[in-house]
C-alpha cells in the first residue's frame, strides 16, 4: 500500500467512525484539538486500523500520536513491520484481569 | 444390609451426575459433615468411552467453566486436555452471502475469564476416575429401574437397579451382590439421567417451553476451520485474526431463523451443528444426515462445500429439545440436575451453566441436610432460581431468530444478552450468592424477578425492531457505504467499556453485600441499556413504521423508561450529543455503529411510537403518562 492510499483509508475511517466531512481532515489536522476526538475514539481507532495493519498496536507508540500525518506514518511502519514478520506486542490485559 | 446403604444416590453418571458426586465429596469437609459421605453413581455405559464421537455439549461458558475449573479443580487437565476457547463468534446475515460480507461479532481478544471446548468422552472417563479416587461407589454397566420415594423422613428412598452386561465390571466397582438386579437404599436421590428425566418424568415435572427449535449435529474427524471459508484473499477479513485463534472458537454461522455452530475439539475433531427455530424451519428438511447436508447447501452453501469432502463419523438429530421443569428440588430429599432438570436451547452454550448451578444447589442441599439443617425455605427459594433462570433463558431464545440475519440487530441483543448474564445470574453463581441462609437470599430472589422483568423488556424491544426490519425494504437512498449492511466486526465484549469491566469483574471476589450493591446499580444500568436500544431500533427503522415499533416493543404501553431529553441530543453535534449519552450508550454505539435518523428527527419518531404525535410541541418537561421520565 502506498502513503496515499493508507492517507486515504485513514481519512475514510476517521470519517465513518466519528461523523466527520471527509474534507476537513488533512495531514496536519489534530486528533484531539482538530478533530475533536477523545480517549475513547483513540482507543477506538487503534482497533479499526489493526484491520489495515494486521498487527496488534503498541500502545506506547499509539498514545505518542497527536496528528493524521503521525498517524498515517504509524501505519507504514506497522504494515512494514507486518511484512518483516517482526515480533507483535503481546495482548494489552485491561486492570485487574488477575487470571 | 444396613438401613441406609447410601446418604446420596445419583441416578446416572454423565457430566452432571460425576461433577456433583465429586463436588459432593470435595465440599463436605468444608461444610463439617461428619462421618464421610456415601455416595454411589449409577450408570448404564461403561468404560471405556470412545473418545471425541460421543456427546453434544462441548462448549463452555463463564459460569460452566468456573464450575468445572475453579471450584472442581479440574483446571489444569483442562488446560492440558481439552482446548480453551476463544469465546463465542457469530457471522450475521444471510449464508448466501460470502462469509468475509457479513458482520462478524466476537471478541478481539483471548477472553480474560477462561472458558473451554470440552471433549466428551475424554472428560467424563477422567470424572469417572476422579470420582473413583475420591471413594465414590460408581456402578457402570447397571441401569436405574424404579425410584420409590419414602414420603417420611426417617425412611430411606430405595433405588431398584438392573445390570446390563457382565463385561468390563472391575471389583472394585462390583454391585452390592452379584446377582444381576439390586435394590439401594439411601437417604437422597439425585436424578441425572439427562433426557431420560427417570424422577423428572416418573413426578410428571416437565413443563413445555415456548421455544420450539429442534437440531441436527455431525461429528467429524478433521478440522473444519471458519477460515478456511473465506478465500484466502480477503486481506482484512483474514487479518482481524492476528494470533490465528479464531479457530478455537465456539462459532455461529446465522440466518433467518437458524445459526450453524462449528465446535473444535482436541484430536483435530469437529462438531457442526444446525439449530432452527420450527417457525423458519420444517424439521423433516434436515433430521437425516442426507437431508442435513442438502439443507446446508441451500442455507450455508460455503460450509457444504467445505464439507463435501469430509466422512460424517456420527449423526444425530433432536427434535424440539427444550423443555422446563415445575421443580428440580424438594425437601423430600430428592433433586433433579442437569438435562434432567431442563434444557432451555444451547444458544450462547449455557448448558453447563444450569448444569453448575443446580449441581450446586443440590450439593448445598444435601450437605444443609446431613448437618440436619435443611430449610424448607431455602429449598423453594433456591428451586425458584433455578426454575425462573430457565424460564428467563427461554426469553432470551424464543423470538430471537428473526435478529440473527441482522448484523446490527443481533449485535445488540448478544451485547444485552451477555450483559445481562454479566450483571446478574453469572456473578449470582460465581459469588457464592445460593449458599446464602434463607433471610439474607431473599433480597436477591427479589432482584431476580427485577432482572427478569428488564430481560422481557429488552427482549421485546430488539424482537420488535427485528420484525420491522425484515418486512421493510433496503433504504433505497443511501450509497452502500453510508448504510452497511453492518459493522463488519463488532468487538464482543470492547476494551474498554461497561461489558468488559462486568467481565473482568466475574474473576474477582466479593461479599454478598458488595455484589447485591452492584446488582441494585446495574438496574440502573438495564433501563439505560433498554432506551439505547429504543434509540438505535427507532433511528434505524423506516419513520412509518415508528407507531408500530411503539405498539410491538411494548413502548407505547408504557413498558421502557424513557428520557426524552436522550432523544432530543440525537439530532445535535456529535460532541454535544456524546456529552450527554449515558455511557452505556457510548459503548453501544461504538460497538454496533450509528445509524442516523435522516428525514424525521429521532424525537418525532419517539413520539409516534409513544402514539401522541398528536402533540405538535411535546414539552420536555412534562411527564409523559405513557412512560416515566428520568434524568439520568
Ligand atoms: C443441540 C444441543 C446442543 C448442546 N450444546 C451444548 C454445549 O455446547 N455446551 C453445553 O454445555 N451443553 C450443551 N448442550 C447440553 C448438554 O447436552 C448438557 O450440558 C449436558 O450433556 C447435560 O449433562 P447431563 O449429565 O445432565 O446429561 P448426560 O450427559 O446425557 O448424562 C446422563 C447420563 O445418564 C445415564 N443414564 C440415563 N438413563 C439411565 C438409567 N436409567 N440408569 C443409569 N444411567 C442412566 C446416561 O448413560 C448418561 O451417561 C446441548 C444440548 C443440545 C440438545
């Protein structure tokens, strides 16, 4: 996939999942700021994107970004990572999951 | 011969009646019974059992896979023997339809509260040694008779038994005299005969169901993988399965009115079977192995396909199987557990779920009564719970058929469905809750009846808005992109959200009070969920058929508790509406989507449905007759 169609599947996935006009979202715009989107919605994202990615996210990595350009940048390197094979990060256990 | 040979004797040896002779044994000392208990199991097969190609009912859920992991002890030959499953996965829509089109709900994730796909045969040889080990009489190869129920308290009940074959009788196992028939005496009888129902049937206990669907399995050695449905170039489809567990799944393949299930188990065997509801589906087109194989060609022909090259090694069919029950336990010291108890339908693979609840009524009972404390009380209230988690289940099946060809639909009944269980009857049997005294069960008895009542509710609402939406056309307006025929996945339960945490919460411990106190929240949380639903059905359905949707779903009667100011947000900006939708509601949406009201707004439709559209301006804050208004 090149940067343009991961752009444009990004944008098509922030449109659908949070009402935006596919429009107003360009490469500099802000998830939080811009966007107007919330913790959740990132969660949220995360989840949709592994679709494209094949691949579980780290979350470190995913809460460092704040624009639709890191974003889509993260997705590049996550199917690059896929397509290497490396090692994925092991499932994120929510609190209190003691067993 | 003494008076009593016997404190308990159970009448058959399958899952349930070895899993509460052992609980029986294992409990006792807890509960101070003193000197040990007898127990003796009759049962009419013996070993050795074959493997694999034996019983339906592999798959477990929360509450069965506690029973049998945690408070069995069986965990670690679980773990090692069997294969732990990857929740419940269900593909929505139409089997005509290619799989990789139709919306997928399950989990993301390998569960946190374990659950596993149980070999049968393999299971209950290692119950039958266990059992052996923990100085159970067990009797194979001998087949209970008559029942004679003593009607006083100081006269034992006596068991009349027949053996059936002198073959594979080890002495250790060997009958109370060798002669080929055998009469015992004992102090309680269990009845565990499955759908032979021996007591059930002899006290006339079995009350009809109004579910009335009938099934047909076939056992098969190879593996029979969901994936292997789906061409191998359907990228997204393939890469939603990041681990490759999808697999170990219990997996439910849905149409209008039936759901396919593909269940692996250990040794690359599978079972697939066909569940149809009598009102989609005639019986006689699928109760023989030909016929079953035709009528998935026609319903599910990818799964057919894929099939046609695999050698059935078994086939079986049951017809109408669900069934109720007037009592499953009396102070008269008998019980009733498992099948032999009542089946309400195997959607959602809660089988083992009634099989440890009333096995652990029963051994409360039973050890209440050796330490000659049985209360009357408590028998009926316990009896109660039983009798009314059937007829409970039963709501949740009955209708359900006509959501199942709805992604959106039956993504937010399962998302209800599990919390439901989540809120009430799995942390109930987890927690301990039956093993209460009488005064203090009473309370939860009560809130039982309140869930009971919200389940009907939500019921008749999804059911109401699935009836609609089969009969009306596509909206014909919309690309496909902006209407789909669903979610293509919808996360079953979703990180993070209420779902998730009332999952989570199952593992860890807690007292009555804390967990009567969360009850009595989640109430709170129930009629919230019900106007969610209320909120999706009326934004997804036609506008002219909103009246209807009143009248069915039990709106209009003044059934669901309705805030209007919920449905006024739905027509303002996303930010201002999330700010004021319950969380619950957040957590709907983000799982099953959003579909927008388009022509009429969300409130004129509520108010058709409420039938006052007669109102031109409904102020919002006069209480509306047909419904209580809250701020929540
Ligand atoms: C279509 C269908 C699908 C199902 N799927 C699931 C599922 O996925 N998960 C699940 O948990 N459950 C499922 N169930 C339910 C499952 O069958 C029960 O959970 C389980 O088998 C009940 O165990 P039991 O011990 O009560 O009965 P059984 O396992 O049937 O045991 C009864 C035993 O009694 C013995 N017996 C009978 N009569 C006599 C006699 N006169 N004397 C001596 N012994 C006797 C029999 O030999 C047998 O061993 C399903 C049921 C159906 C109908």
């Amino acid at each position: 996939m090149t940067r343009e169609e991961i752009y444009s599947e990004v944008v098509q996935i922030l449109a659908d999942s949070f009402e935006l006009d596919a429009a107003s979202i360009k490469l500099d715009s802000t998830l939080y700021e811009d966007l107007d989107l919330d913790s959740i919605d990132a969660v949220d994202i995360f989840v949709q994107l592994r679709d494209l990615t094949g691949r579980r996210p780290d979350p470190e990595v995913a809460k460092q970004i704040r624009t639709v350009d890191e974003l889509v940048t993260f997705v590049e390197n996550e199917i690059a990572a896929a397509e290497r094979g490396d090692p994925e990060p092991q499932p994120q256990m929510p609190p209190g999951a003691g067993t | 011969m003494t008076q009593t040979d016997f404190d308990v004797v159970i009448c058959g040896g399958g899952l349930a009646g070895l899993s509460l002779a052992l609980q029986l044994r294992q409990e006792q000392p807890v509960n101070g019974v003193d000197p040990i208990l007898r127990v003796g199991v009759v049962e009419r097969t013996a070993r050795p059992l074959p493997p694999a190609c034996h019983k339906v009912g592999e798959s477990t859920v929360e509450m069965g896979a506690y029973y049998f992991d945690r408070m069995l002890g069986l965990g670690e030959s679980l773990r090692e023997r069997h294969l732990p499953k990857n929740g419940l996965r269900f593909f929505c829509g139409p089997g005509t339809e290619p799989l990789a089109r139709r919306s997928e709900i399950g989990p993301v994730e390998f569960p946190i509260v374990p659950s596993y796909q149980i070999d049968r045969g393999r299971f209950e040889t290692e119950l039958r040694e266990r059992c052996e080990d923990a100085g159970v009489t067990l009797l194979e190869g001998w087949t209970v008779d008559t029942i004679d129920l003593s009607d006083c308290d100081d006269t034992p009940h006596r068991v009349h038994l027949r053996h059936l074959c002198a073959t594979g009788q080890s002495s250790a196992t060997a009958p109370p005299d060798s002669s080929s028939s055998a009469t015992w005496h004992t102090r309680w009888v269990v009845d565990a005969s499955g759908r032979r129902r021996l007591l059930h049937k002899q006290l006339d206990l079995r009350r009809p169901s109004a579910q009335t669907a009938s099934a047909a399995w076939f056992r098969v050695a190879e593996r029979v993988r969901v994936d292997e449905l789906v061409p191998q170039d359907e990228k997204p489809w393939h890469s939603r399965d990041i681990d490759g567990t999808r697999w170990l799944s219990t997996v439910h393949l849905m149409g209008p009115g039936y759901w396919v299930w593909l269940i692996p188990l250990a040794d690359d065997f599978t079972s697939i079977g066909i569940v149809a509801d009598a009102a989609h589906h005639d019986f006689r087109e699928f109760n023989t192995e030909a016929r079953a194989r035709r009528w998935l060609a026609t319903h599910e022909p990818a799964l057919a396909e894929r099939m046609d090259a695999v050698a059935t090694e078994d086939f079986r069919v049951m017809h109408d199987f669900s069934y109720l029950t007037e009592r499953a336990f009396s102070k008269h010291r008998w019980a009733c557990v498992g099948e032999a108890a009542l089946f309400a339908d195997p959607l959602y693979s809660p089988g083992s779920d009634f099989l440890g609840l009333s096995n652990s009524i029963a051994a409360r009972l039973i050890l209440d009564d050796m330490r000659g404390a049985l209360d009357e009380e408590i028998v009926n209230q316990l009896n109660d719970v039983l009798v009314r988690s059937g007829e409970n289940f039963v709501e949740v099946v009955r209708e359900a058929g006509v959501t199942f060809p709805h992604g959106s639909i039956f993504g937010a009944k399962t998302w209800w469905d599990f919390f439901h269980y989540w809120t009430f009857l799995a942390p109930y049997f987890i927690q301990g809750i039956y093993r209460l005294d009488a005064a203090e069960h009473r309370r939860f008895l009560e809130l039982g009846s309140t869930y009971r009542a919200l389940n009907s509710s939500a019921q008749r609402v999804l059911t109401a808005w699935a009836t609609l939406k089969s009969s009306s056309p596509p909206r014909g307006s919309e690309t496909p992109h902006a209407q789909p025929a669903g979610r293509p996945f919808i996360p079953l339960p979703m990180f993070p959200s209420i779902l998730a945490e009332r999952h989570v919460e199952l593992a860890k411990p807690a007292t009555p009070d804390e967990v009567y106190a969360k009850m009595v929240d989640d109430v709170e949380l129930s009629h919230q969920f019900i106007q969610e639903l209320v909120v999706h059905a009326l934004s997804d359905l036609p506008p002219e058929h909103a009246a209807q949707f009143g009248q069915q779903s039990g709106l209009a009667a003044g059934d669901v508790r309705i805030d209007r100011d919920r449905f006024v947000v739905e027509s303002q900006s996303r930010r201002t509406r999330l700010a004021s939708t319950p969380r619950i509601g957040r957590d709907l949406e983000r799982a099953v989507g959003r579909t927008r009201s388009g022509e009429l707004p969300l409130l004129d439709r509520l108010d058709r449905a409420l039938d006052t559209s007669q109102r031109a301006t409904p102020t919002i804050e006069q209480p509306q007759s047909s419904g209580t208004l809250t701020h929540l």
